[in-house]
C-alpha cells in the first residue's frame, strides 16, 4: 500500500461553553475511525464511571482529570484526523470566558475556524467574543455547525433566524468563507453522513466542508517573502548563512533582498532546505540562505523581497490582554516579535471593544480578555507588516518581566471592523 | 546531510511541513535557552528528534548533548543503538543511571523485577538540577495520550519540575517564548504534531536506521496482562505462563518489563507503515503496562516532572 501524500489544514474550534464543540470533535474523529478501540473503550469507561451515558463523546478531547469532573475543556486539546487528501490539526478549544487565553492559543495558527452554536440559544456573548478573536487573528473561513437540531425538531426556522444572526455578524467581521450546517454533534446527523432529519438542507456535511476549504492558507499573503532570521550557520570555508522559516511568499535563488532593520540590499545566492539544496523555497518552509552581499547579519534581522515592510520603534496595535491584572498606560514589558525581543512600553490607550457592538470606547486600561487599541513603544526598532498582510511579521506577544508569563497577544494595525 | 541534489518540485507536503516546523521549534529553543538538552532513549521518536536536530545545525555540531535516562531494564539492542548513533552524530551522550538513585536512596528499591519506569521522574529532574538544564527536549508527541493532547510545545516547569495543566502559557502563533527564572525549566517538543504514521512515513523517507527489535523478528514470550512480554533478564516466566516462541516487534521502546510485544510479520519500513495505517490499537494502548494504572495515569507522572 502506497500512503498519498496530503496537504494539512489546522482547524480550531470556536464558540461558547455547553454549545457542544467537545462532542462535535469527538463525534468526527468516532464516525471517521480515526480513533483505536482501546481509546473508544477508555472513553465508555469513563463515561459510566461519570454517570453520563454509555459514550460521552467529550470525553474524546477532555483528557484532563479536572476537565473529566467538570465536564468543561479547560485547555486546547490537539487531535489528528487524515482523510485520503488531507491531514487535519485539529485544536478543541474551551469556551469559558477565563480561558480564553487558551481559546486563542489554539486559533492563532488556524486556517479555518469550526464555530458551534446553540440552535436554542441564538448567538451568545461569548461566541460573539470568540468570533471576534478569530476574525482579529485572520482567520477568513468559517464553518458554522448550527448544533442540537435533535433538540428543536429539525426546525428550518429555528435553524434559519441563527444563520441570520452569524450571517450579520460574520458579514461585519470580514469572513470571506462562510458556511453554516445543521447538525447533532451528539447523534451524528450531518457531521460525516448527511442526515435524513434534515430535508431542506441540500449543503455539505461538516467533514466535506473541512476536505474542501483552502489549506494552509495563513503564511502565504503575496505581500512579499520574509524571513525572520532565527540562526546563523558557519560553513565550511568561512561561509555564512542565515536560518529561519519563510512565509508570506515563495523565494527563490537570484531573487533581490533586503536585509532589514539595516537596509542592505542584495541577492539570495543559494537556498538549502532538509532536503539539501534547492532552487526555490515554498512558504513553511525551515531554510538557510546565503547571501551574495558580506552582512553581519544575525538573529532578529528580517531578510525580505517587495513590498516591503516598516521599520518602527513606534506603532499602533489591537491587543487581546490576558494579564489578571489590568494594562495601564505607561507600563513597561517585553515583546517578542519574530525572532527579536525588545523591551516596550504602553504609550496611549485608544479604546476597548465593545463585544457587543464592536465600537470603541475610551477607557484608561484594559481588563483580562479586553480586547483593545493601543500604541506602543519599543527600545529597539522592530520590522513590521500590518497583520492583514501578514500574520508573522504582524504579530507579537507581550510578555512580564517578573513572570516571564504571555501577558497578551497582539497584533500590529487595527483590524478593518473596528 | 546536505546533498548535491536539486529538487525540481516546489509542492511540499504535510511531512515537509513538520519537519521545518520541528526544526523552527529546534532552533528557537536553542537560541533563547542558555542550557538546552535532547532526551535521548534510542527509540523511534527520540531517533527522529535527534535527526531533525542535525538537519537544524548542519553543517555545524550538535550544540546540546544528548541525555538519557536508563531504568537498567532496556532492551539490549537499544543500549546497542543509542550509543552507536550518539556517537555518529558526534554527540555528548550523557546517560543518568535509575540505578544510582536508588543506591543514593532517593527513591525506593523495586527490586530486581520491579518497575522502575515512574522512578525515572527523579533521575532525570535530579540530572536536569544537577547539570543547570533549562530546557529539554523531548520526542513526545500529542496523539500518544489524551494529556499529552493538552500540553503545549514549550512546556513551563516549575522548580520542582511540575507542570501544571491548568496554568499553561499561551502559546500563540509560532511565538514560541523561552526564557524561565533560575531554576525552572521547560520541555520542547518539536514532534507535538506528529502521529504515529507520520514518524513512520518520515523514517522511511530519510531511510534512517532504527533498533532491530522494531522490525519482526522470532522470540520467545509469555502472555502477562493480555501483552507479550519478552522473558529476558527482568521477565521471569511464572508456572501459569508458558513460554512461546513467536514473530513479533515492538511498536515502542520502553522497558523490558513493562513493553509489551505485537505479533508481526512487517519486517520492513513499508510493511511497517501498512500496519500501523491498518491497526485498530493505539501504540501505547497495545503495548505499555505503565498507562494502564489509571484513567489519568499519564497526567499523574507528568505532573510530577515526568518525560
């Protein structure tokens, strides 16, 4: 047997507590047999151990003890599903409010976000919030499981005013795929077999929407290579080059570069991979580069083709704050862009969002898991896309001093809705 | 491990995609870490990690040792094959002995048949202590347990090597944040997103070796615990249980007593990668006695400090 090769798509899950992201996870990898039977068996043991049925499908993805007894996902958990085509990442994410930190450690890397809602309840706060995040992290494709169809009788009413709701709001928030699907996580309906419950229905179950959606879609932008260089290899000979991963856009050997915050330019003379040498590089790709200028180039230094992006000390971001303590101005931490850390300082609070209404509204500091816009300041200057052109280059966290904890994620720019 | 080929294709697929993402975390970790270390036991995934980390520094040296913690209750041929592939990759093999913790007394004798597998915790946190370790990493990889699931790539240890599940750091985009207090260390690992088949698969494309006792071979066994465990020098064969002389291999490399043998006839990478596609059992399910103890028996050892 000779295994295809496939491409891979990362997924994270997003929505509000008890709406059945857990279940919908495990109810795919149970009805694609991509889980082992000494796993399934585990998952009933424990299911009667609990008093919750004969197979609770959560129990799929909520591996932690603590989890177990609350019956909530407190931390992303990553699961792996392969079909003919594809290898799935797939992150569960928690739903409650206080781990939303979690929620958007497992969205930051994903291609496409997997939203479950409450048929019954409409489009809560929190999922509101969730949608938010991810629209802000970049994420362009959603796939909505309207969920718990089982619970309202298959209405296509019911079904109907909530593809309204995330339809609006989705609109607003600059999804550009958007594909809603009326399913029971709990009895299987439209998740990998199309449901009989459902005869109005004539779109794709949610497995097919996740083979059919764009991969890998979030290191390539067009808007130019970049490089971020982590390490610098001696060679035999006394030779350097320059190892990081490229994303944004392809790079090939002869291409015109500029090594940046420097501004030296030059061309790429030889890429290598794992492989060994190579004419041209893809985007995801861990290389080194030799250069034909002499530079003393090292780590923090950004090697990158047209458009090119901008040297800052000095910049606007939106931050998600998950410090128990709130951010104030004037407070000085580290922030890690790239491959550089630097120390920065809060310059001006703009505004906090309205989850609500996604309006801005003055405030003079941010609470944990406040998203909002502020300036900052760093020591050292850094190289920077905005977000929207680019989610490496666009993208840091701050961190505490004291602690060394992530203290926020941010993002340079403001996003288009807000 | 450079070659003068030049590849023409300019597809990549999902095993390009997680080896550069793997040697990204390599590099990083190094970069920000004063002290890193590779745990090193000489079984597949660690073998896979110690590739992907010369492929990381090539042409340079390793620039970390490589430690393994040795229960004593290895399989010989694994013994065999950590030392010779250390020493290929010209790596400092550093080995800490279960054994020498427990003539120190700081953990209880099991004695001679005992299982030591859960006393590793104290060799390798006292090895880390010992030596100012700040980071280490490891071939762990999230689809082998439903808590390893939970854990992110760079792992946060308190000073007594705890992690704590419930106060992980976020870990955004690929903004993988190092730096501890003194004291402190995290665990890496670059495989997280790796399965079973993809180090498979991997392992056939680099064709890189492996110990022999991954590929079927005939040895004598008893049926212990439904597992077939190999009778050697820490599996005594009790009256109930009748030795067998079968074709088996090992789908992990743990200790002699507690590693329990698949019946097989893949004697190749590719018949290898046929079964473990086909297989209706996890790995660890199949063949490792250590998880069975409890629900949370995986959660329980690693939040005490364990690999």
């Amino acid at each position: 047997m000779k295994l295809a090769h496939k491409d891979l798509l990362r997924l994270a899950t997003v929505g509000s507590v008890d709406d059945g992201k857990s279940t919908l996870i495990g109810r795919i990898l149970v009805d694609t047999r991509q889980l082992f039977d000494d796993q399934l068996d585990a998952v009933a043991a424990a299911s009667e151990k609990r008093g919750v049925g004969d197979l609770d499908l959560s129990f799929v993805t909520d591996g932690l003890r603590a989890e177990r007894e609350q019956g909530i996902t407190i931390d992303v958990a990553y699961r792996y599903a392969t079909t003919p085509s594809r290898k799935f990442i797939i992150a569960d994410c928690p739903g409650h409010v206080q781990y939303t930190r979690n929620m958007a450690t497992g969205a930051s890397t994903a291609d496409l976000a997997l939203v479950v809602l409450n048929v019954a309840h409409g489009l809560k706060e929190q999922s509101r919030r969730h949608l938010v995040i991810a629209a802000l992290l970049g994420v362009r494709t959603i796939v909505v499981a309207v969920n718990k169809m089982d619970e309202v009788n298959w209405s296509q009413s019911a079904y109907l005013s909530i593809v309204d709701e995330v339809e609006t709001l989705a609109h607003e928030l600059g999804f550009e795929h958007v594909t809603c699907i009326p399913v029971s996580a709990l009895l299987g309906d439209n998740v990998v077999d199309s449901s009989t419950n459902t005869p109005w229905y004539e779109g794709p179950t949610v497995l097919s929407a996740l083979e059919t959606s764009d991969a890998g879609s979030w290191t390539t932008t067009n808007h130019g290579a970049r490089l971020p260089i982590q390490w610098v290899l001696r060679q035999p000979g006394g030779g350097r080059t320059y190892a990081g991963m490229l994303n944004g856009a392809t790079l090939s050997v002869g291409d015109a570069v500029t090594l940046l915050p420097a501004n030296i330019e030059t061309t790429v003379r030889a890429l290598n991979a794992g492989s060994g040498t190579i004419e041209r590089a893809t985007t995801g790709l861990s290389i080194d580069v030799d250069l034909a200028a002499e530079t003393d180039a090292g780590r923090g230094d950004l090697i990158a083709t047209a458009p090119l992006p901008t040297v800052t000390k000095d910049f606007t971001a939106t931050l998600c704050w998950f410090g128990e303590t709130s951010l104030k101005v004037g407070q000085r931490l580290r922030l890690k862009h790239t491959t550089r850390v630097t120390p920065v300082r809060v310059g001006e609070l703009s505004g906090v969002v309205d989850i609500a209404t996604l309006h801005t509204d003055e405030a003079t500091s941010l609470g944990t898991n406040e998203i909002g816009i502020v300036k900052l300041q760093t020591a050292d200057p850094i190289v920077v896309d905005d977000y929207l052109d680019n989610r490496v280059t666009g993208s840091f966290v701050l961190i505490d001093d004291v602690t060394n904890a992530t203290v926020a994620a941010g993002m340079v720019g403001r996003a288009s809705f807000l | 491990m450079r070659t003068d080929a030049v590849h023409t294709s300019f597809m990549t697929d999902h095993l390009d995609l997680l080896e550069s993402h793997a040697i990204f975390i390599l590099r990083e970790v190094v970069a920000e870490c004063e002290r890193p270390v590779l745990l090193f036991s000489g079984g597949k995934d660690s073998a896979v990690l110690l590739h992907l980390a010369i492929k990381a520094f090539a042409p340079q040296n390793l620039p970390f040792p490589v430690l393994h913690i040795d229960t004593g209750q290895n399989f010989p041929e694994v013994i065999e094959y950590r030392d010779r592939v250390a020493k290929k990759a010209g790596a400092r093999l550093i080995v800490a002995k279960v054994q020498d913790s427990i003539d120190q007394g700081r953990v209880a004798d099991p004695g001679p048949l005992g299982l030591r597998n859960r006393l590793q915790t104290v060799t390798l946190l006292d090895a880390i202590n010992a030596q100012n370790f700040d980071a280490a990493f490891g071939g762990a990889r999230r689809d082998e347990d439903k808590a390893r699931a939970k854990e992110r790539i760079l792992s946060f240890r308190d000073a007594f090597g705890q992690w704590d599940p419930r106060q992980q750091r976020p870990e955004l985009w690929q903004l993988y944040q190092g730096k501890v207090n003194t004291g402190e260390h995290l665990r890496a690992f670059p495989l997280s997103d790796w399965t079973e088949l993809d180090v498979w698969q991997y392992i056939e494309r680099e064709e890189m070796e492996l110990p022999s006792i991954y590929f079927a071979h005939e040895r004598d066994v008893i049926l212990r615990d439904n597992m077939w465990l190999a009778v050697g020098p820490f599996v005594e064969p009790r009256s109930s249980e009748p030795i067998e002389r079968l074709k088996v291999r090992f789908r992990t490399v743990g200790d002699a007593n507690c590693t329990g043998a698949v019946l097989s006839n893949a004697s190749t990478l590719a018949a290898i990668i046929d079964e473990v596609a086909l297989a209706n059992v996890s790995e660890r399910g199949a063949t490792r006695a250590d998880d069975r103890f409890s629900e949370t028996a995986m959660e329980d050892r690693k939040r005490e400090g364990y690999f």
